[in-house]
C-alpha cells in the first residue's frame, strides 16, 4: 500500500517501557464499548465479538483525562511531526480461540494522517482493503491516510491485543526544517500546543 509506513523500534526502550507499562497496567481506565459502528462500517465478526474496552485520550479538541502524557512521547516524535491533534484512541481487545478480524472501517470522514503504535507483541494485526497485513509487533508505529480502509483483530497468543491509534495533521519537510534551525520556536511551539 503507497501510504503505508511502518517503523519498527519507534520509541527509545525507556520510552516504550513507560509507555507499555501504564497502558498494560490495571490501573489504566478502559471503558467497554464495540469496534465497529454498524451504520457506518462494514461488520465482518458475528456481533457478540463486536467488542473491545477503549479510552478516547483526545477528542473534540481536548484531553480525556491525564492519560494524554503517558503517549508524549508519540506525539512529540520528530518523524510524525505533529502539528495538530485530532483525536489520540486507546483500544484493548481481548483473547479468543481464533483470530477475530472485526470490521472494514476508516477513520473519520475526512482526511488527514493516521498513525497505529503496537503496545505489545502478539498474533493480531492491521489489515488494509488491498490485503496488507501489518502484524502487531511491541513498539511498532505505522502511518497512512485516515482514510485508506482496514480492520484490527483480535489475538489467540496472548491476554489481549493493545493498540493506540492516532489522527492528527503534520509539518511538510520543509516546515520541520524551519523549526530545527531555531529550536527555541520549536520548543515553545510544543508547549502552547501541548501543554508539556
């Protein structure tokens, strides 16, 4: 697929370890709800598996909860180059004896980048309309349009399959360019625009 990227070994190890830890943590607040909506999507599970726990992070311009610093170090990576959030989802899907795929679906109804980031390692994955299958590899991200369709799963190999899924819009090379020759704007443009 011509938008997909994929870059394994995204974070520092420190930064993933922080990253993975609170997310798998039991002090994480899921909350339940279903993977795809079916006036919009097209469903491909049975609709008892239509199911997964779930933390909208960032939506309608604003953070959920504190949850928002424990993905910093996604947002404020070089290689996605943020420059505005849409929305940051959290998605947990639980273990079953066969690999659920649970519904063709796109991200929103415009278009900006998308970006998935694999919590942990386990046999689930991202498939893509055209037959791309991205495995669900710990501390992988993959970028592409929000409006390229796919469809998570399920896994059979561990507890669950943790995912954190990001829309946002970014600088061209040459935005990024400009704010590297003067940091201090780059880092003042983080802050007013994060918070941290």
């Amino acid at each position: 697929m011509k938008n997909l990227k994929i870059f394994d070994n995204f974070l520092e190890k420190k930064d993933f370890e922080f990253v993975q830890h609170h997310m798998m943590s039991s002090q994480f607040p899921w909350h339940k709800g279903v993977v795809t909506n079916e006036k919009r999507d097209i469903p491909l599970c049975d609709e008892l598996d239509n199911i997964q726990f779930c933390n909208w992070i960032y939506k309608m311009n604003e953070p959920g909860g504190s949850e928002l610093k424990i993905v910093s170090s996604i947002i404020n990576h070089p290689i996605l180059a943020m420059t505005s959030l849409v929305r940051v989802k959290a998605n947990m899907t639980i273990r079953s004896h066969k690999i659920i795929e649970h519904g063709w679906h796109r991200d929103g109804y415009f278009s900006c980048n998308a970006a998935i980031y694999y919590v942990n390692t386990n046999d689930g994955y991202t498939k893509f309309k055209d037959g791309t299958k991205v495995e669900s590899v710990e501390n992988r991200l993959i970028t592409f349009n929000t409006q390229d369709t796919h469809t998570g799963t399920n896994c059979t190999n561990q507890k669950v399959r943790c995912v954190l899924n990001f829309n946002y819009y970014s600088a061209t090379k040459d935005e990024v360019g400009k704010l590297e020759k003067n940091e201090a704007s780059s880092e003042y443009a983080e802050s007013k625009m994060y918070g941290f």
